[in-house]
C-alpha cells in the first residue's frame, strides 16, 4: 500500500484532516527563503509536532543552508523527521544525519532526478518534487512520471513522489511510478494554506488503493 504525506499544514484543524483521512505523515514548512502561505512560525511548528498523535510521521520541512540551523530546528521542533529542499553536499547530508536524532529526507528535482544517486544510502528518503525557480516545492505542476519510475528503479532508497498531484491524478501518478508513497500540499487546497477536507479525504483514499493493473498473461 502507498503511503500518504500531507504536507504544509498550517493548524491543527487541518492536522486533525489529515490525520482522520489516513494520512501517515504530515509536513509543516518552517524556515525558508522563498514566499509561500504553507510557511509557519518556529512556535507554530513546535504546537503542531506536539499535536502529532503516535503512529503518524510529523515531517520538518525546510531549506536551511546551514547544516547547524537545521539542527537547532530539529532540537526546537522535535519531529519524527526532517526534509531539506535545495539540495546539498553529500558529506554534510552525512553529518547532519548523524547529528540529528530523526529520519533525513531529501527533496531532488525531478528535472535532475538521475542525480538522486548521489544520495542514495545517505538519506533515509529521496522526495523527487517538481522544483521551482527558488529550489522550493509546492508549485503545483507534475513532470515526466515514467523518468522518474526508471530513476527509482535503480534506488535502494525508498522514493517518494511529489509535483502536482491531486485527488484527480493520484492514482494514475501511483500506477505509473509505484513510489514508496505520494506527498501533496497545494493538490488538496481550498486556498493557499488552508486544506479542503473532501480533497484531502479523496486524496489519501485514492492513493492507498491505486494498484498497477496486472500484466496480460502471455
């Protein structure tokens, strides 16, 4: 079964959402430099990490360009597990994972996916998201979903899927590319920051049911 991240949320209405959708992971973007409505304040991060019920995967999203400010996030925040979007040198992905006591995952452009390589076995999760001009994600627009299936066919680490999706093109996005699991934030929106229950619902149900059709017998 696909695993379902819903990421930028922004209170705990809609962490309640997701969580009573079925959603294993929920994403809170704190600390970055590019504009965007999903983005919340280190106290509102802290509330919502807290509000996390046991068994679902309170996620760090950010885009720190020092591995210490990343660390000090952690240490303030206290989630299961911190993403990085914008890249960075493997050697200090390293030290960061051993620095922090939580997953690691990485977010890599989907336009440079065969990069992903590079960070395979250093991260705990490749994220491969449709990046825009700032290296942020949340742009809203998919890309080429067979590419990123031969990528991750090479990977040992569990890849999961992000760029565009929505309630509308899940299923089909979990077919094609059998990720480890699917990540949406503007997909299930009713306006920026603020999720649409229906959306969020149809969403996870969607991808936890999308299976590859069978292959013909010969």
């Amino acid at each position: 079964m696909t695993r379902v991240k819903v990421c930028g949320l922004t209170n705990e209405a809609d962490l309640e959402t997701a969580v009573d959708a079925g959603a294993d992971a929920v994403g809170f973007i704190c600390d970055v430099p590019v504009e965007t409505p999903r983005e919340v304040s280190l106290e509102q991060a802290t509330k919502l990490a807290a509000a996390t019920p046991p068994f679902v995967t309170s996620v760090l999203v950010t885009m720190a360009d020092d591995p210490a400010d990343a660390v000090e996030l952690v240490e303030a925040i206290e989630p299961d597990a911190l993403q990085l979007h914008g890249g960075g040198h493997p050697d200090d992905l390293d030290a960061l994972q051993s620095a922090v006591d939580t997953d690691l995952l990485l977010a890599i452009d989907a336009d440079d996916v065969t990069s992903a390589a590079v960070y395979d076995g250093i991260v705990d999760g490749l994220i491969v998201d449709t990046a825009g001009e700032d290296g942020g994600g949340g742009t809203g627009r998919t890309h080429d979903w067979d590419r990123t299936r031969s990528a991750a066919a090479d990977l040992e680490s569990p890849v999961i899927l992000a760029g565009g999706l929505t309630p509308a093109n899940v299923t089909d996005a979990v077919r094609t590319v059998e990720p480890f699991a699917v990540d949406v934030a503007s997909g299930v929106e009713k306006r920026g920051g603020v999720k649409d229950v229906d959306a969020v619902q149809s969403f996870v149900n969607r991808a936890k049911t999308a299976r590859r059709p069978a292959e013909p017998e010969p």
